[in-house]
C-alpha cells in the first residue's frame, strides 16, 4: 500500500493505546476485591541499550481530574523520552503526568502512555506502581494471588512449513500445497526513519496471538533499508543491531504461533521527484519508483544471510515498483524492472528484481522469493515475458490489489493474472479497499481462492480504514467492517 507517511505524534501515539506487552506487572488482589486502580505494565519492543514500554492506567474510584503514576525502575535503566504523559525521573522513581488533554479519568476509566528509556543488563518490571500516591494492583485484603498470564505460550513443534516453488503452487517438505494466507503487520517500514521508534503499536506475543486466532498462517513484515543498514541518519536505537534484533524477534513470535513469517523490503533509499514521486527525500522516507544499486544489494545479501538456514521464511524483494510512472514505454519499465541501471526517469541507479535475485542466492539462501510486477505492483501484464532467472527455481509473483486500482475486476485477472497463476505461484501481497467495507475483498479471496492461490490483507494496524485502510481497530484483533471481511473468511476456510 502507497500509505502517506504519518506524523511522529500520530505514530508514537499509535504505539500507545491497549498495549498488553511481553513483561506485564500482574494485578494483584485478593478473591473477589478490586483494586483502587490497576496498572498494566509491557514491554513493547527491546534492543541491546534500551527498550520501549507502556502502561494503561485504569482508575477503579472516584473521577480524577488529574493524574500522576509514580513507579521505579529496579535495575538503573534511565528514562529518554515518553509520549501521551508528561514523563520525568529523578533517581530510580519514574513519573508520567497527565497532559491538558488527559486529565479526566472517571470512574472505571484507562488511560495508556508510552515511553523509549536505555538500560544495561536485566530489565526487570517495576515492583510496584501508585496513582496519585495510592498504590495500584492491590486491595486492602490480606494474602494477595498473582493472576495468571492471560496468553499461553505457543505449542513448540507448531510452526510453519518449509516451503519451496513446485509449478505453480507452494508446498512444503512433505509435498502438500501450501497457501499463504493473513495479514500484513506495518511499522517496520516508517517508524524508525520517523524517529518514533521500530514498530507502530505492539509486537508483543499477546499481539501476535491475536493474529493468529483469525486463522492467519502468514504474516508479511515490511522493511527499511536504511534502518536494517543502520544509515547514519537513522536514530542508532532503531538502527543496524537494533534493527536487526527487532525484526528477528517480531520472526519468532510469527514462528512460535505457527505463521510464515514474510520479510519485505517496503521504504528504500534514492531520490525520486518525478510523476507519481511520495517524497523529493533521497533517504527511504517514502516508497520509490524502484530498488537501488547503492543500498538495496546489501540490504538483502544481510537479509538472506540472517535467515538463510530458515526455509520457513519468505523473501519479498521490493513492495511496489512503479517505473511505468517514470518511463515512457512499456518496454523501457519493464526492461528497468528486471535489469536495472540507468533508467529513463529515475536519477540513481536501479538494481533490477534480477540484482536482487542474484544477492540472495550468491549466499546460499534458497527461500522462496516473490517479485512484485508494475503499476505498484498491480500490473503483472508482461510479468511472465520479463521474468527474471532464479538458479533455485523458487521465484513466485507478487501482485497488489485495492477498489481503487487500474486492475480490479475479474476480466482483468482473468486476462492477466490468470496466464501468471498458471505458471507459478502467485501471492496478493496487499488486498484491500478504502470504502471500509469487504464486498470488493470478498471478490479477490473467492477468485483466488478458486485458483488454489494466496492473498494477504492490508494491514493490521489501528489507522482509519479509509486511508490505512486498517483491518483492526484494537491490538486485541477487534476488526474493523472492512477487517471483519477477511477474519470471518480465513476462519470459515480454516
């Protein structure tokens, strides 16, 4: 998807609303009482020096018109910054204020707020939290019981298939077809060159749990070249190592609950101002008419070589090229789109889907790849005619499709898609409509569906569906009209 760059404020906030994390402060009360308030403590995303958290407060007395939690951090990690409180620390004892627009917190009523702070060694949840100097997750009762975790840990022995290309279908060791059918999980793209963080709302397990409980077997990973790179101008937090271990966590997690886990390289370096140009920045703050010679190379020779010994991970090489918006012939986008180099329009250099290709496979992976055609990938025309070469022989297409696109109807697929389908494997990476509704989804799923292929849905983010569009409304996998659509149809082919 083509989605606008969002502010800073709008990201970090995002990343702030309903977290349930991985390191959780239990509530603790005793049978039956309910505590004067309860604070939910996560740990939402972690690098070597520092992590980023959260709390929701919830204010179980009387209306407060004002607010301060108070808790301390146990193992001398240092606040850096907080959003959605006025956040500050002196000594071991951590803060956050109500802002102007927060204030009011009624009876049985949350608040959520987020935080980036940097730690060496143990990171342990604090100990104890009070709001406004009552202390939160207990009762005035003796003999307090920790609740139990309310998720599970996923069953080990259940994870994805290996899967490789066989004719036109996907399959695994075993031999049996394997379709690739979820969701996209956005983020990793735009929050990091944003300087808001690595992922846009929680990654934590409880989160990928939700995913999976619509019936989800794959979930697709959008990336940034310059923050996998760790580019000078990238924030060092969410850049290079940290980047990179954030984005093998967010693998295990899709792996633990049994989904293929597809990487993507989504926002890419390389100055574009021509038609159709999403920013005039030569840094990847946007989406480009095409990869780059300069970065995109060895943005994937890494990525292949993190997770080559992983079969069960899918390789996406580039979100959605659109070299037809900057060429004047078909041929010359089509040429620019598997070869590269010098072409008319574009003022880098290209590395064509065939560069790409030979950088994964000169390491050894031998993942599935998918290459995405033109017209933001929704052109697969002459998809076949330019199809680049793979010594591994496990290429498969990628196609995107929206309401709003040139090719959206079933006499398009029929004429275009259909010739790909029948050759290899094909795979909607994006589908999706921005009427926040699914009577244009439900015709994409029936058609593939009908041809034993895959199809992703964008995107599992908390956005107004009219512009994301968004497929949930809350982490918890609440869906939205347009959500509801692709949930109740993964779950009734399940």
């Amino acid at each position: 998807m083509r989605h606008p760059p969002r502010s800073g404020l709008l990201v970090v906030l995002g990343a702030a609303v309903a977290l349930v994390g991985t390191a959780v402060a239990p509530v603790v009360t005793a049978s039956g009482a309910t505590p004067a308030c309860t604070v939910e403590y996560s740990v939402t995303s972690t690098w070597d020096a520092g992590f980023q958290g959260a709390v929701k407060v919830t204010n179980n007395q009387a209306a407060l018109t004002g607010w301060s939690l108070t808790f301390d951090f146990g193992a001398g990690q240092q606040l850096t910054q907080g959003w959605n409180a006025k956040w500050s620390q002196a000594g071991a004892t951590v803060t956050a204020a109500n802002e102007s627009y927060n204030g009011s917190l009624g009876t049985g009523a949350s608040v959520s707020a987020g935080f980036l702070a940097s730690r060496s060694g143990s990171n342990p949840v604090p100990a104890s939290f009070k709001l406004n100097g009552t202390t939160c997750n207990v009762d005035t009762e003796p003999t307090p019981t920790p609740t139990p975790s309310p998720t599970d840990p996923p069953v080990p022995g259940d994870g994805p298939p290996a899967l490789q290309v066989s004719g036109n279908k996907l399959v695994d060791s075993g031999g049996a077809t394997r379709r690739l059918l979820g969701v996209n999980r956005s983020g990793g793209e735009f929050a990091c060159v944003q300087g808001n963080g690595i992922w846009d709302g929680p990654v934590d397990d409880a989160s990928v749990q939700a995913i999976a409980d619509w019936n989800v077997n794959t979930v697709r990973i959008p990336l940034n070249e310059e923050c996998w790179l760790g580019l000078s101008n990238i924030r060092p937090e969410y850049a290079g190592a940290n980047y990179i271990a954030a984005v093998k966590d967010l693998v295990a997690k899709v792996k633990a609950h049994g989904m293929t886990p597809m990487v993507e390289l989504h926002w890419s370096w390389g100055q574009y101002t021509g038609n159709s140009a999403g920013c005039s920045d030569v840094h990847a703050s946007c989406q480009k008419p095409m990869p780059n010679m300069q970065y995109t190379p060895t943005f994937w020779t890494s990525v292949a070589n993190t997770f080559k010994g992983d079969a069960a991970v899918v390789f996406d090489l580039f979100n959605e090229p659109y070299p037809d918006r900057a060429t004047s012939t078909a041929a010359q986008a089509w040429t620019c789109w598997r070869d590269g180099g010098s072409c008319p329009g574009i003022g880098y250099e290209v590395a064509g889907m065939q560069d790409l290709i030979d950088a994964v496979r000169a390491t050894g992976a031998k993942n599935v790849i998918l290459a995405g055609g033109l017209a933001y990938a929704n052109d697969l025309s002459q998809w076949l005619t330019y199809k680049p070469t793979d010594p591994a022989g496990n290429l498969a297409a990628a196609w995107h499709v929206y309401n709003f696109n040139s090719c959206s109807n079933e006499s398009c697929w029929d004429s275009t898609l259909a010739p790909v389908a029948a050759q290899v494997p094909l795979v909607a990476g994006e589908i999706g409509e921005n009427t926040c509704a699914h009577s244009f989804v439900d015709r994409v799923m029936k058609w593939f569906d009908d041809r034993g292929q895959s199809y992703l849905g964008w995107t599992w983010n908390t956005w107004n569906c009219a512009t994301g569009p968004s497929l949930i409304s809350d982490y918890d996998g609440t869906p939205t009209a347009f959500g509801i659509g692709l949930r109740d149809h993964l779950r009734a082919i399940g």
